[in-house]
C-alpha cells in the first residue's frame, strides 16, 4: 500500500471546508467577521492607538462583560448590556425581514422603508385610543404597525408578480416615498405633528399604556424592555414557516427555481406578493419595538437617521439568512452601535466619534466579504486542481446532497 500523498491530505481538508461552507454553516461567517475586526484594528493602529485597548474598551461599553463574573462595574455592565439588547431586537426583525426574501430568490433592500412605515402606523396608533387597555393598545399597535410594513412590501412583490418589476429598484424608490411621507406626515403643519408643539416637526408622544414594559432595569432610563422576547419569538416563527409550512416551502422552491416551481403548480407571482408581504411584516414589527420601546415618539429627524432597515441586509448575509445566524449577527451589529456610542467609548482611549466611524467600516467589510464563501471555496479547488496534476477539481457538494440548510 503507497504512503498518502500531499494532496491526498489535502483533499479531504479542502472537502470538508467546502461542506461547511456550502450547508450554511459558522465557518464563512467567522471568517468574515475576524477578517472585517483585523482590517479595522489596522485602521485603529494608523490613527496611532492600540487596537487591542480600544476592542477592549469597545467590548466592555456593550455590557457583554456583565456575562463575566469578574467584571468591575457590573450595575454599569448591565446598563450597557440593556442598551445592546434593545438596539439587537429591531435588527434581528429587519434581518429577517432581507433573509426571508433571499430565501425565495429576492432582494429586499426596503427594509428601511417597510421599518419606516412600521414606526409611522406604530405612533399613530400609540398615540390614540388612550382608553384602551394597555396590554390590548400595545398589542394593537404592534400589529397595526406590522400590517403597515407588509403593505408596503406587498407594492413591490405585486409589482414584481403582474409587470416583472425588478425588487431591488422598486424596494429602493419605496424607502424614499416612506421617507417622504413621514416628513410630510410629522412636518410643520403637517397632519400629524404634535398638537402642543407647533414648532417642532415632531408627532404626539404615545400613551402610557401603549409603553412595551420594561423588566430589567429603569424604566425612567430606557431599561430592557420585552421587545427582545417578540424579536426572538419571530426568528423562532421565521423557522417555523420557513422549513415547516406550505408558504416557506413555496418561497423555497421559487427561490431555487420559479420555472421548476410554476411546473409543479405552484403560484409564482402570488409567491412573490406573499414573500414580501411577510418581509414587510417583520420589518414594520421592527419599528414598533423602537417606537413602543424607547423613542415613544417620532421626528423627522429621526426618519432620515435611522439605519436600522440598511443595517438588517449585512445582519441576514452574516447570518446567512438563517435564523439562528440572524440572532447573533444582529447582537453582533447591536453590541458594535452600543460600544461605540460617544457615552460609552473614552476619548482617552480611542475618540469615540472615529468609532462611530470604525464601526461603519466594520460593517461595510463585512458585507463585502461576506462572499468569503465563494472565495475560499475557488482557492481551494485551485489547489486541488495543481495537486492533482492540473486536472478539473472536483465540484463543492450542494446542500441538496449534504441536506438542507440548517436553521
């Protein structure tokens, strides 16, 4: 029997690489990740700092510290590790709402306009029928603001059904429209600003009873509020419908193949409308975390600023639109806006507006190289390709033969 050649090592390595990277699992994610941290530690060390101080000081301003038993300040640990969570919740609704899309063959770059749209119904219907009770108001609020978001969403997915609309210039436009109509909306004059301030393009605060109770921390202060249970809980029903319903099925299939699916019966142009209908919904549910949450109000301002829905399509290609790598991508993307902030970061340390500015390049990099996949994946077929002789690699195994892809 001849001793194993080199490549004969290599083979199963480069094998094994390629299972990992083609069912969706950690590997490309964690590749990208350490990549995009390494690359912005060399931007840290230009501006003549320490990169491992500053990560340092970036990672105890997002509270994860308080998971140490030995961290310092831990009242202070807590604080900033409630004020992670909360940003994590609307990120993970806004990344579902792109992954689910990308799961049926689309690409929903609206998820800013569908979460603009959720927070605009979620302040209305906050800030009215005051005598309702406040379980009720806030459960109605929250729904209100969902059906906004798949509406919105529904535009795209039935212009896309009945003319062929591409999604990706037709979700774009609606992000402006969305935009536009809430600065008309709460504007000077507009039909919903607020009532005592004339002056300020600002709407009516929401009710008390319409307030997402809070269960750790100060209420006063922004404590943690159960938003991050209905985040969870829809990432959990993302699955579900995904991987265990007719509808996921059906967007899976046109996602794979929508001539193959239209063979097979299926409604390719309603798939389409009930797709984006249910990113919308995610989307919009996001918004109302934010408005019942902690803002309690909305201003024209903060319909320009927001990024949340821009955020959740590196959120659902980090997490390789699963669930599960929904979930800590979006921590990851909260954590990064948390320890950042210019309370948190000290200047002596690193200036925290720069961080500000670190974090965007992170993020950047991070959907730039979230193909690593493909990348690693053609290096080492190349590699096959030379150790065996310069013959044609062997072709990566499909999740159809390694299984689905994992949640």
């Amino acid at each position: 029997m001849t001793a194993p050649t080199p490549s004969d090592h290599r083979g199963p390595a480069a094998t094994r690489l390629l299972r990992h990277l083609s069912v969706g699992g950690a590997v490309a994610p964690l590749i990208t990740t350490i990549v995009a941290f390494f690359v912005g530690g060399l931007v840290v060390l230009a501006t003549g700092k320490d990169p491992l101080t500053t990560y340092k000081a970036i990672f105890d301003g997002t509270g994860l510290n308080w998971l140490l038993p030995w961290s310092g300040d831990r009242a202070l640990a807590a604080t900033n590790l409630q004020q992670t969570l909360i940003n994590t919740g609307p990120l993970i609704l806004c990344g579902l709402a792109v992954a689910y899309a990308f799961r049926a063959g689309l690409f929903n770059i609206g998820a800013q306009g569908q979460y603009t749209m959720g927070t605009i119904a979620a302040v209305y219907a906050g800030s009215s029928w005051a005598g309702l009770p406040g379980w009720l108001h806030v459960v109605l609020a929250m729904a209100v603001a969902a059906l906004a978001g798949a509406a919105w969403a529904g535009i795209a997915g039935a212009l896309r059904a009945s003319t062929g609309a591409n999604e990706v210039i037709t979700t774009i436009m609606l992000n402006y429209t969305a935009l536009w109509i809430g600065v008309y909306l709460f504007g000077l004059g507009g039909p919903l600003q607020a009532n005592d301030q004339p002056d300020v393009p600002v709407s009516n605060d929401i009710v008390g009873g319409a307030k997402l109770p809070v269960f750790w921390g100060d209420k006063d202060l922004q404590g943690l509020h159960v938003g991050i249970f209905v985040a969870v809980l829809a990432a959990g029903i993302f699955w579900v419908v995904l991987n265990r319903s007719r509808l996921g099925y059906e967007a899976r299939a046109v996602g794979f193949s929508p001539p193959a699916a239209r063979s097979a019966g299926i409604g390719v142009g309603r798939t389409y409308v009930v797709t984006m209908a249910i990113c919308g919904l995610f989307a919009g549910l996001a918004g109302s975390l934010d408005i019942l949450g902690w803002q309690f109000h909305l201003a024209t301002n903060d319909i320009s600023a927001s990024q949340v829905g821009f955020l959740g399509i590196a959120v659902a290609l980090l997490g390789r639109n699963t669930a599960i790598g929904t979930c800590f991508a979006a921590l990851l993307f909260g954590a990064l806006s948390q320890g950042t902030s210019v309370r948190n970061l000290d200047p002596a340390v690193f200036q925290p507006e720069l961080a500000q500015n670190l974090t965007t390049v992170i993020q950047g990099l991070v959907v730039l190289l979230v193909s690593a996949d493909v990348l690693l994946a053609s290096v080492w077929r190349r590699r096959r390709a030379r150790a065996g002789g310069g013959g044609a690699a062997a072709a990566p195994p499909t999740p159809t033969t390694l299984g689905s892809v994992s949640p």
